[in-house]
C-alpha cells in the first residue's frame, strides 16, 4: 500500500527532504523547475573602483564563477537569450527562467540606470522574476522602495555577500564594511516584504572551525529567506594566493570529506526557516591555485548531503534552539 503523508517524516518546511531545500522552495512557489539565468551587465564595485579601496576582496575572482555565455559586451537580452539555450540543452524541464544579475555588485549604479537594465530583463518572455546579487553598502532607501514595489510585479530577491559574521575576518579579507553594515541592509531590505538572500564562506583566514560553526546562531536570527554556502577555493592571482603561500598556517581549509561532516554538524543548527540554496561552490581548476575537491556536480553533492542526514538520522534545524524559546 502507498504510503500516506501521515506515514512519511515530514519537516517543517513541509515536505520529506531533510533540508529546506531551494528547488523545493521554487517548485512549491511555481509547480516547475524555475532555472535562473545569469547576467554580467558591467558592474564593478566600491572595493575595486577606490570608493572604499582598490584592489577588491583579497579572494575575489568574479570571472571563475561567471558561465561562459555571460559577458558585459553582450546585451542583457543577449545573455538570457543565449542563458537559456544553455539550460535548455542541460535540463530540457525548466519553462521560466529568473534573471540573476551576479557578477560585482549589482546595484551599484544611479537606480535610473538600474531600471533599464532590469526592466529589460524582466520584459524577456519567460522571464518572472529577478535576483540582484550585491554589497550591503549599495543599496540606499530609494532603490529598495524601487525594490519593493517591483517585488509587487514579479519574483525579487537581494542577495547579500556578508561572507563572515566576525569583523576580524572581514576587516583582514578587505570585505570594507562590517558585519553590522551587513545586518543593517539585511533588516531594511526583508521589512519591506523583500525576499532577502545572503551568502558566506567557510575557511577564511583567522578563522577556526568552532568560529565558522558558530555563525550559526549569527545566521540563524537573521531574517533572510535563502542562504548560500561556499568553501573557501584560493584563486590564481588574487592577494589571498600570496597570503596563503606565506602564511598557510592561518587557513584552515577542508579536504571534501571534512566539509561534508561540518556541514552536517551546520545544517543541523541552522534555523529550518531558512532555504538553503547551495553547500559548496566549484570554480574550474584553472582558475584554483591548488587542487580542487575534483569535478562535482551540484547534483551530486545535494544527493551525497541527503544521504548523509539519512544515515546519521538528522535533518536541518535538529539542534537549532529559537531564541524566543530558550
Ligand atoms: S564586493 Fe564582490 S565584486 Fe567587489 S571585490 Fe568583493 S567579492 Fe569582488
């Protein structure tokens, strides 16, 4: 006999994953595979133009997550256009796509330039909604009561790179803003109703692994919507190569089968509300001073976590305390 939904283990997210998985997330909200499609349309950022300093965060290299159909001399219909025959021939399933401006920081411009290129994204056929990856430091009151009113018309989230809660960490990764920058843009974004994401990273230098596994509860109170995670992977030519040939005692970084456990161990006191939309992050190897975790699909790596959380008999959020409990 089949079993029924009282049968099954179902969590609080409302379905029998042990994570609040994000493709989830988008079925439940679209009843199908929403594919996103991404887009270079020529931003740069404060931390590289001198507004706050040159030279960017000491890990960045925006090109080594950038697909290879996404490049600022194309057009932004250009890059959807060419984005999802790429997805096309990948996953033939998906039949809307979201635009996902991802390359710098994609808000910072004056909002009228802002609009352009965001109203031509989303008067793509096919396209619902958008997703605008940025810096807590640019985005002001204006452009989120533009936000804000767009959210009203389509699918619209900010995703926030916040990377680390310590302030050590992020002053010596030449992030030029603070954790309470990061909270401030947070909470002004998610109070005006905006689907509001963040992404970090683990294994940045300073930093142990009881510190990184205690951003939980940092993580865990803030009142985002999805959540990204990324191992640390040391870029060709960026200052932190240099810094890790000469202080390698100062990173920890993971081997593949090390993360796995730590990340059980994150996920499993990670606030269930959250939607986790990645674990890992894979540039191409010739991009990575060092060696890589070898090739890997995302695919690959959510079914390796499911079955993981499967034998040791957890699922995100086991541990997690809410504060208004404790
Ligand atoms: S804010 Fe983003 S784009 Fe700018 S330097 Fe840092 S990682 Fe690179």
């Amino acid at each position: 006999m089949k079993p029924t939904k009282a049968d099954l283990n179902i969590y609080p997210w409302g379905s029998e994953r042990r994570f609040n998985s994000y493709s989830s997330y988008f079925r439940d909200r679209w009843g199908a595979r929403v594919q996103k499609v991404s887009i270079d349309a020529g931003f740069t950022c404060p931390n590289r133009d001198g507004s706050k300093s040159f030279g960017g965060c000491t890990y960045c290299r925006n090109d080594a997550f950038n697909p290879s159909y996404c490049h600022p001399s194309k057009s932004v219909t250009e890059q959807i256009r060419e984005g999802i025959k790429f997805h096309k021939w990948r996953y033939n399933e998906a039949v809307s796509y979201l635009a996902y401006f991802q390359a710098y920081s994609n808000t910072y411009a004056p909002l009228e330039n802002l609009k352009k290129l965001y109203e031509e994204a989303l008067s793509y056929p096919d396209v619902v909604g958008l997703i605008i990856g940025t810096r807590p430091d640019c985005v002001d009151e204006e452009k989120l009561h533009y936000f804000k009113d767009l959210s009203k018309k389509c699918y619209l989230a900010i995703e926030y790179g916040i990377e680390s809660c310590y302030n050590k960490t992020l002053k010596r990764i030449n992030r030029g803003h603070t954790f309470e920058d990061a909270v401030s843009a947070i909470e002004s974004t998610s109070s005006l109703g905006i689907n509001t994401g963040a992404h970090f990273i683990f294994g940045l230098p300073g930093e142990t692994r009881e510190e990184m596994l205690a951003q939980v509860d940092f993580i865990s109170d803030l009142p985002i919507k999805t959540v990204k995670f990324h191992q640390l992977q040391i870029m060709k030519g960026t200052p932190m190569e240099i810094e890790f040939r000469n202080n390698p005692e100062d990173f920890e970084l993971f081997e593949w089968e090390e993360y796995l456990d730590f990340f059980i161990s994150f996920l499993e006191r990670l606030n269930p509300a959250i939607v986790v939309e990645r674990f890992t992050g894979e540039a191409p190897p010739r991009f990575l001073s060092g060696e890589g975790w070898g090739k890997k699909r995302t695919d690959q790596i959510v079914n390796i976590v499911e079955k993981r959380l499967e034998e040791l008999n957890t699922w995100q959020g086991r541990l997690y305390k809410d504060k208004r409990q404790k």
